[in-house]
C-alpha cells in the first residue's frame, strides 16, 4: 500500500473503519510487563479455545502495548462492539481462560478479577466523573496492534501529519506546539515549541531531529510503553517536528536494553516507508522525512542531551557545556532538536486538536497530561496518566489504592533519583512542573516511588545516591568526587558512625555540588540527600544521637534479643543462618550477638513475638 | 562589543568572549585547572570539567564555569563571593582528597598546578576525606609513565593527543568515581598506537603523565670505569634549558651547558647539530635523486621519531615517502660507534652514548630494534631537557654562574643550518640551502627561506632552488599532518618535498621540553632563540662543515655511498592502527 495524498490517506483509513469488525474485541496486553507476567500462553489459550469454539468470526484478538495494569498482569479486556460494555480482567490464568470466553463481553466470568476502567480519553470521550486518568500520550497503547500500520491509521494515524504537511506552514506547525504550552516530559519541562523554534531559525540545510528514547530512571518505564504500545506515534510526530523545523533527518536513540521497543519501532518505520508516510515527498508535499535508529548502551547521563548526541556521533557519552545549545549547534554540529518520547506523543494530539483544547487539560503552567509509572510500596503497581494538576493522594490512594498491607504512607518519590522525596503533608498539593519543584522535587521523566513506615529515609536518600554515583559519566569534580563523598558519609550515618559534623558536611557539600555540577544529573544528584534531610531530620538525628535506625533498616543499628516470651520451640535457631542462637528445648533462647548478622530471620520465624527488635 | 561589570568593574569585550578572558583583560584572575589555550596554535581545551573556575552571575541559579562560559550583555559576574569561594574551595578539596598528595617524591613537584593551587587557595587541609581511586601504574613503554592515581579528569591530554595530534590514543574510561583518562580497554601504552611525541605529558597539569626517567643510567654509566661515555645534545635543548634555572625564555645556553655536562664527568661532549648537518647531506642527495628521476615524490623527511611512526600506524601504504636517511640522534650514535671509537681505539659496546633530547619519542626510537647492532644500541641512553637539568642541580652545579666552553671535536663541529633543526621548517631550510649551493654548483647567497619559517601548522611554498621550482610544504603537529597526508593520498596536492614534526611548532615544543603550562609566547621565543643562533654562525650550509667534509673523505666516501647507507639509513614498518 502507498499511499500519495491526503485523499488517499482518508479514504484508505474510512475503508479500514468501514471494514465489518467482529461482535467482540479481546485485547490481550502484549508489553514487556505483560509477556513477563505470562501474557504469550494466556494469548495461545485465548486462541486455541476461540478455534475450539469456532468463534473466528465472532471474536477478534489484538495482541496490544501495555494496558498500564502492572499490578495484575496478564491482563485482558473484552468489548462488545456492539454494546460498547467492556470488561477488563487482571491476573489472567490459562486455567480461567475458557470461562471468561464462555462468560462472553457482558458479565465477568466467575472466580476472577476484574478491574475497573480509571481512564478515558479526551480526544474523543467526554469525562466520566470516575475517571482521574486521561490519555493522551496513551491514547492508542493497550488499544491498537502496535506491529499494524492500519490499525494506527483506523485511529486517526498520520491525519496530523498530513494536516501539517497539506495545510500548514513549518512555522505555523511551530506556532501551535508553542501555543499549546507543551513542555519536555524527559525532565526539565523546557517548553518544547520553544525548541522548536530555536531551530527553526537556524539557517542551515542540515538539521537533525532526535527522539530520546534512553530512559533510564529506576522504576520508570513510561517511554517503553509508548514505543510498544504505539510507535507510529512518535514517527508520526518527529516527521511533523522536521517539517517544522526543516530537518530531513530523525533518529531515535533507544537503549538495547529495550528490545521488543526496538523491534516495534523497527516494524513501524518498515511499514510507514512502504506506506510513503516516511521517505520523499511525503503526502505529495515535497517533504522528505527518514528515521533510523541508533542504540545507546544503557548509561543514565546520555540522557542528558549533550551526552546523547555525542553517543550517536560515536564519542564518549559525556555531556558538554551549554551554549552553545543543540538546537543551534548540536548532532554533527547542525540545529538539533532532542525531545524524549512522551513529549513526541504529544504532538499528533495537538496538531489534530489544536492547542486551545490541549491547553483545557492540565494547570495553566503545565497543559497537557503526565504518564507516571507508580511503583514501590503502594497496593497497586501500575502506569497511570494523569491530567497535570492532580494531587498526588488521587494517584496514590485512588489509582494507587494506598499503601501495601496496610502499613502507613511516609514519603513519595517523584523525579527518580534526581528528585526529591515529598510527604504526607504535601500530598495535597496539585502538582504541575512549578509545585513540584516548589516541593524540593521535580517532575522528571515520570518515576514516582512510593515508601512506607518500613523505610528507613537515610537509606532510601544513599539508594538514589548510589544510583547517580554509578551513572554519573565523572566528568566534571563535583559528581564524580563529590557524589562518592556524599555516598561515603551516608555510609557513615547508616552504620552509626557519623556525627553532628557529618550532617553539616553533607548538606554543605549538597550545596555545593547542585551549585557546581556540569550536567543535570550532578546538579540534581543530591536532591534526595537534600530534600530527605529537610523532611526526616528527625531520623538522620536518631542515626547519629541516638545509634538508632528508626525504621529498623539499618543493620548496623539493630539488634534482635528474646524476650521472655520465649518458649524454646528452636524455630529460630533452625533457621538462623549462621547458627548465633543457642538455648535448650523448652528453655529460653540466646542470640550472640558477636555472631548475629541482623538478617532478621528469627524475628520473622517466631510465632510467639519472643524476638525484640531494638 | 558585549558590556558586562565583573566585580562591579565596567568591560566591553568581542562577542563571544568567555568570563575568564573578559576578566583577564580587567586584570582579575580567575583561578583555572583544566582550562588550557594554545594560543599560537589555536587550540583552546574548554571542558569545563574541574570547576575551579566557577563565579557567580546575577540572575542564574547555579555558579557558572568562567572559562566556558559566553559573556552576556548586561551581566554581572562576582569572582570573590563567599559562595564563589567556598565552592571552588570545596572542588580544590575534593581533588585533593582523591590524589595521592606525596608532592615530596612526585615527578611533577613544584611544576604541579594542581600543587600551585593549593598553594594560591591556601588550602591548608582536606575537609572531605575518603576513598582514593587507584590504578595499576604504566611503566611498558620507553617514554611515557603513567600514574593514574594522579589524573584529575582535566582531559588536556585527551585534547593534546586526539585534538592537537590525532593519535587517538587517550581518552576517558570508566565512569563515576572511577572514571580515568586512559588507552581504551585499560592498554598499557606500548601495545597502542601512541607515537610518544609526550605532548600529553606537557599538557598534564599533574604527576599522572610523566617521561620515563633514565637520569640513574646516566649516572651509573659516568662512573663506570670500563665506560668510554660521550654525549650529544640536540638543538632545541640549548635553546629551553634555561628556563630550568630561571633564565629568560630565549636564551641560548649552549656554552653554559657544555660547561655542566663536562663537570658532570661526560668523556666527550658532542653535538647532535653535527648529525643533522650529516642528516642534511644524505637527505638532500636522496631529494635530488628523487626530484630528478620524478619517482617516489614527494621525500618526506624522517627526522622524528613520533611521526615516523604516527606513519607506519596511520598511513602504512606511504611507507615508502619518508626518506630513509636516519634521525641526526641515531646517524650520531652510528657514527660514534663505528667511526669515532674505532679513532679512539675503543670497542664500541665500551662506549656509552648518551642523548639529550626535547623529546621523549626518542627515547622510543633509541630502543627500536633496527638500531641495535648485537645487542648494541647505537644511542644507549636518552634524557629530556628536564632530566638534564634535574641532573645539573643534583650534581650541585650552578648553571648561572657557569663560563661557556665549547663542544669537543670532531662530532661537535655543527653549522646555522643545523641549529634551526628544532624548529618547524628549519630540517627543509637546511635541505634547501645545500639544494641549492648542489644544483648551481656554488655558493649561493640566498640563503634565507623565511616561507618555511613560523609557527603556523602547515605551510606551503614553491622556492626556485637555482633555477628548479620545488614545490615544499612544513607541517608541525601530527593533526596537521594527517590533512596533508590525506590531501596527497586524495591526490589533491602535489609536493616534491615536505618536513613533517609531531610536535606543533617542532621540537622546541618537544614532550621533553620545560613546562610552560600554556604560555606559547615562550615558544615564539625559544624560535626566534634558534634563527639568531642560526644566523650568529659562521658557517650556514650543513655541507660546508669541516668536520663533515672530513667524514666522508676519511670515512664514508660519498654522500649515499654503500657504507652511508649500511650506517645511516634505515627503513620503516607498518604498524597496525589500534
């Protein structure tokens, strides 16, 4: 299929809509989340049990991107096409498969879960009052067959880039994503038309548009899930994005560690050149636009853009000083745009809606909606889109459902390991870029970490230092020497040997390091440190007054005794691993102390709470 | 023009202009680390990666580098603001809490900025001690030792090796804590395709990049009974060793250093000039050879170590270009050893010979197999400047009070032509001098090529040699020679004759040549050192030295005779390129 025009794109994609669709849709969640959860048999299940039925005709399965569920993978969902019902099932086993095909779009099929739909999409929905997600970067992810060009264009795909191509001026392109008041979901929230302009202005012949596919935070996966779920998107919106700007040249740089994105992405560009929707003369405009891949080896810093650009021209993944900015001097020196892949999915949306309806969504600072992958301690692990502006209680309470076994929420970490961790005093704030940074934290590329009492806050602060001390590129003194120094006295706290003088040492040098670095990771790397010392002080104190971890974490600062409650049933010393409790059946137990390695065994073991933990 | 106040002080400066130089010219210095401009060559290495220099500008969040840093109209920088201070005090403290600190036994002690700092900054004691990072040390090659607990990460040696010379052997390894400048894959240096032009070791503010020292050899062979030891001293070195002993850059201190050298118990004190007017004669009968049977042009010269073999690892299929004709250090140490011990009456493995050199590549050369006769090295021992004059003041010989004295006979007999060999140009002037007087058969008086002079990287001029247009070019720095090369691979420049240095600006800014720690006017003046003592000599033509006249006539015969060239020539080897 070729397809020249912007008439042959629109009857091409009214003929795909036309086409007669089955009474029922299952759409089996076929993400890298997914496929680890065991997605692959359940979808072989699904299809041999259709055969079985001889419901080919009646049933279609599309395998599709992450549904955002992570917290009850494999999962499905069944919609009646003809009703619009729809049904989504979590923790799908290949046992339950048959009774939830006999059980029909209609009603559940027994001894299952079910979860409820929190979501809808602006683009052509009306809100339900239900719904606290609203997608647009996820609009088509967990929707269409990522590896099928027809069914991006059944959704309105490359509709915006011809609107661009056909209708618009590159600078009238640039004037919209500037009016939309979009801005970089990678980390920085830099307004993306600005960018754009930047490079626009530039007069050369050859210009570069990148997308930075090299997420890297720990936790978040919200890039991933785009590539997957819907590839064609961000192609579509680089293209538009060269237009405006007037590069002929896009390149995606993926990390390899993203293998099914790649692979994805690969399909997409192979079927979208075949289409002529990438290539010469797009749409019959004169507009030439190609895309290649290039693949990053996994380091944090080529991120950071200066350092991702080197990385592609084959250099060290460092960063550079800025100015000169990429978009005036960037990939093999020629104006570059760098804009990371959330942003991208923004783009279409924009071009299709308009900036006016963009901007209806979201704070006025901060328009538009932000993918968060919610992860650590809270009930339900997931991805979850959300309009800017929400308070962060909505996303953990509601999407999240709260805190893990009950336990009590102490602090949320939002902008990985170079954000900052907020509380519970906080969690009503509506958060945009602004409020966040106003919170000691950022809005980054989406992580968001939930902990809990159980977390020792000194600790969570070295688990992000370390982090950063492994990712940093030790270019520049303050993060390759000061980090290590920072990681050292936390080390000193968390094993009580620290004293007041240490924790004035660690803040100036947090100071100093965020006032120094070169890079954005070095000047947010002791954003944990920082921002754990202003809201848990009282626990830094506890480490270094009283030789105390409050939360019970740090090994060095624990110790288990028994108790008289001890009834000497030997549970304890059967499973102590390296064999430091001792006691006569029947009789009291002893734990040597000079032994005891604080792993915690015993305490777990005892069934008759005869273990302290002090 | 761009108007900023920088502490509270009004300067206009050019658009495009740093912090760091907008101070300067208000004359406030802004303490720098990393930071290093070649002015004379255009190099500047703007990494921004020790943070010393970081000041404080109104209105921007964090300290900005002032040596990266654009100037803006309207800014207002503070250099001495408590925050300022503080943080570059804290960058000096976290350098030095990862740096080994033994300055009393460091190569680089009181020629150390990292040192020199600490001292400026009265950084009396490390505040944030804690782990320091270590590395095996590098000691595989002749030349260059590595010390890798010192590198700071200033990455001016990166700069020097893949910027100035593209070699492209250093670069950043490792990240974090642990992140180094070293040969990819932790290379010990001698199995990369490092040419040990040692201009790293000039750019490395610290100990971490030093020459290999063979100052107790020297020692060792001077009181060795058995030992007939002679030295030669080439030509740059008389025109730097005084900076040594804070004499004004150029100086020429030929007399004060033959003077030292012989206290210093040397048996003979020769000249590497007399090998480079040797050098002169076999060279320019293989150009005239070559010019006129229009074969194998252009003759490339083949005087440095560090590009010989920068051609044999990069250019492997122009290994025929380079003439064959030996280094002036190695046709010294041939001849040393076969003809002058034989005049002595002495076995030529009882005859030590010793070089002082400004470069640290011929230390490498010395030791490369081709000039070794059984197990016999012609040039046994090479010492840098540096380790000449560390040698004088351990030896307790007070350089500045010194009386001139002359080079002995017959192997110190040299001419102007030979001086200007340790500077850029000065090897083809010298050939075209004696071109000249050969082709006219006599003596022309035109002897001045002021085309090939100067310090720019390449330079190109057709000189009408009595009569013949010989088109010439002079390269310096092995960047520079690696776009010629490619031009005359490509085909798109023809050249009968061109001189190729490694070192940018010749051997006068040698590996082994006194620090200057970026001040290039002490090259300019170490140059024009060279083309005054050139034009204070007698004798200007390398083929009218008696005492080379004499050496064929008694010795060798003529210039490319059999016996020249079983002992002063040599060939080349391709090398792999990594």
């Amino acid at each position: 299929m070729f397809i020249a025009s912007k008439d042959a794109l629109n009857s091409y994609a009214a003929k795909i809509k036309g086409a007669a669709s089955a009474e029922t849709t299952i759409l089996v969640s076929m993400g890298t989340c997914g496929i680890a959860a065991g997605t692959t048999p359940v979808l072989k299940a699904i299809r041999s049990e259709i055969a079985e039925r001889n419901l080919q005709n009646a049933i279609d399965v599309i395998e599709v991107g992450c549904m955002g569920l992570c917290h009850c993978e494999p999962s499905i969902e069944i919609i009646n096409n003809n009703t619009g019902k729809r049904i989504i099932y979590g923790d799908v086993a290949e046992s339950q498969v048959a009774a939830i095909i006999a059980a029909g779009s209609d009603t559940p099929a027994q001894g299952t879960r079910t979860v409820e739909r929190t979501w809808y999409y602006p683009e052509f929905e009306t809100k339900p009052a239900s719904a606290l997600q609203a997608k647009i970067v996820l609009r088509n992810t967990g929707r269409i067959n990522p590896e099928k060009i027809d069914e991006y264009i059944a959704e309105d795909g490359y509709q915006a880039l011809a609107k661009a191509l056909t209708g618009m001026k590159p600078d009238e392109v640039v004037n919209e994503i500037v009016a939309s008041g979009l801005r970089g979901r990678g980390g920085g929230g830099f307004p993306t038309g600005k960018k754009w302009q930047f490079a626009a202005v530039q007069k050369n012949d050859e210009k570069f548009m990148i997308c930075n596919a090299d997420e890297g935070d720990p936790g978040a996966f919200m890039d991933r899930a785009v590539l997957e779920g819907d590839p064609h998107s961000v192609l579509e919106a680089m293209a538009i994005g060269g237009y405006a700007i007037g590069a002929h040249v896009g390149v995606i740089y993926i990390r390899a560690e993203y293998p099914l994105a790649v692979k994805r992405l690969q399909i997409a560009i192979e079927q979208a050149r075949e289409y002529g929707l990438l290539g010469k003369n797009i749409f019959n405009s004169g507009f030439d636009f190609n895309i290649e891949i290039k693949y990053g080896a996994g380091a944090f810093v080529c991120g950071e853009e200066t350092a991702l650009i080197h990385s592609i021209e084959g250099m060290r993944g460092e960063p550079t000083f800025k100015p000169p900015f990429p978009a005036i001097q960037g990939l093999w020196k020629k104006p570059t745009v760098v804009n990371n892949v959330e942003t991208y999915a923004n783009v279409c949306a924009i071009i299709r809606k308009g900036a006016d309806w963009f901007k209806s969504i979201g704070t006025a600072g901060s328009p538009g909606t932000k993918v968060f992958a919610l992860a650590g301690k809270v009930s339900k692990v997931g991805l979850v889109e959300v309009p800017m502006g929400i308070k962060l209680r909505d996303i953990i309470f509601s999407l999240g459902d709260g805190i893990k076994d009950g336990k009590a929420f102490k602090a949320v970490q939002t902008g990985g390991p170079s954000g900052g961790c907020i509380t519970s005093k906080s969690l009503d704030t509506p958060i945009d870029y602004e409020t966040l940074k106003g919170l000691g934290s950022m809005m980054g590329s989406g992580g968001m970490i939930v902990m809990d009492e159980d977390d020792c806050m000194v600790n969570v602060a070295r688990f992000f230092l370390e982090f950063t001390l492994d990712e940093s590129c030790g270019k520049c003194t303050p993060c390759r020497i000061g980090n290590r120094r920072l990681f050292e006295m936390l080390n000193e706290i968390c094993d009580g040997r620290a004293t007041m003088e240490t924790l004035d040492k660690l803040k100036n040098l947090s100071r100093t390091i965020k006032d120094t670095a070169l890079c954005g990771l070095g000047q947010t790397s002791p954003n944990p440190v920082l921002s754990t010392m202003v809201n848990f002080e009282d626990e830094y104190l506890a480490h270094i007054q009283e030789g105390k971890c409050p939360a019970g974490v740090c090994a060095n600062l624990i110790h288990y005794e028994i108790n008289d409650k001890c009834v000497g049933c030997t549970l304890c010393a059967r499973n102590c691993p390296v064999s430091c409790i001792s006691g006569d059946r029947k009789q009291k137990h002893y734990i040597d102390q000079t032994k005891c390695v604080k792993c915690g065994v015993c305490y777990q073991a005892c069934k008759f709470h005869a273990i302290d933990k002090n | 023009m761009v108007n900023l106040k920088i502490n509270d002080m009004p300067v206009s400066v050019d658009d495009g202009v740093t912090i760091l130089e907008a101070a300067q010219k208000l004359g406030i210095k802004i303490p720098t680390l990393c930071h290093i401009k070649l002015d004379c060559f255009h190099v500047e290495h703007r990494c921004g990666s020790c943070r010393i220099c970081v000041v404080e500008v109104a209105g921007r969040p964090n300290l900005a580098p002032a040596c990266c840093t654009p100037v803006l109209e309207g800014m207002d920088v503070k250099t001495n603001t408590l925050r300022a201070i503080n943080a570059r005090r804290t960058m000096l403290d976290l350098l030095l809490s990862d740096h080994p600190k033994d300055c009393l036994t460091c190569a680089k002690n009181l020629d150390c900025q990292l040192q020199k700092l600490a001292q400026e900054m009265n950084l009396h004691q490390v505040l944030y001690k804690g782990e320091q990072s270590t590395y095996n040390k590098d000691l595989s090659s002749q030349a260059i030792a590595r010390d890798l607990d010192k590198c700071i990460m200033c990455r001016r040696c990166e700069t020097a090796c893949n910027v100035v010379q593209t070699v492209g052997v250093l670069s950043g390894v490792d990240r974090g804590f642990e992140a180094v400048v070293a040969p990819a894959g932790y290379k010990p240096l001698n199995q990369t395709q490092c040419v040990f032009c040692g201009q790293c070791v000039l750019a490395c503010p610290v100990g971490a990049l030093t020459e290999v020292s063979y100052k107790y050899d020297v020692w060792k062979a001077l009181n060795d009974e058995t030992k007939t030891v002679v030295v030669q001293t080439a030509p740059a070195v008389r025109a730097a060793l005084g900076e040594e002993f804070g004499i004004a850059p150029g100086s020429i201190t030929t007399g004060k250093m033959v003077t030292a050298l012989r206290m210093m118990g040397f048996d003979k004190v020769f000249d590497t000039d007399f090998a480079a007017d040797l050098t002169i004669m076999e060279e320019t009968t293989e150009l005239i050879g070559r010019v006129k049977e229009g074969k194998n042009l252009p003759i490339l010269t083949s005087c440095c170590p560090g590009w010989v073999k920068f051609l044999e690892h990069q250019f492997p299929d122009l290994i025929y270009m380079p003439s064959t004709a030996k280094s002036p250090q190695q046709m010294f140490g041939a001849i040393a050893k076969n003809y002058y011990a034989q005049k002595l009456g002495i076995k030529p493995e009882d005859m030590v010979v010793v070089s002082v050199m400004p470069c640290l590549a011929k230390k490498y050369e010395a030791a490369r197999e081709e000039f070794s006769h059984n197990g016999n090295r012609d040039v046994d021992i090479v010492i840098s400047t540096r380790e000449l004059a560390d040698m004088i003041k351990e030896a307790g010989i007070i350089f500045n009070n010194l009386e001139d004295s002359k080079y002995d006979d017959p192997l110190g007999e040299s001419t102007g032509a030979a001086v200007i060999f340790g500077a850029t140009g000065g090897v083809l002037e010298a050939a075209l001098r004696t071109a000249a007087d050969w082709i006219a058969g006599t003596d022309v008086q035109e002897i001045d090529f002021e085309a090939v002079r100067g310090l720019e990287g390449i330079k190109e001029a057709t000189v009408n040699v009595a009569g013949l247009e010989l088109k010439a070019a002079v390269c310096s720095g092995l960047g520079n020679a690696r776009k010629l090369l490619e031009r005359i691979k490509n085909g798109e420049a023809q050249y009968h004759a061109i001189e190729i240095m490694a070192c940018p600006g010749g051997c006068l800014n040698g590996g082994g040549q006194p620090y200057y720690d970026g001040d290039t006017t002490i090259l300019e003046k170490r140059k024009e050192a060279l083309y005054r003592d050139d034009k204070d000599q007698k004798i200007r033509k390398s083929h009218l030295n008696p005492s080379i006249q004499k050496l064929y006539k008694e010795f060798l015969g003529e210039p490319g005779s059999h016996l020249a060239h079983e002992l002063l020539h040599t060939k080349y080897t391709p090398r792999k390129n990594w």
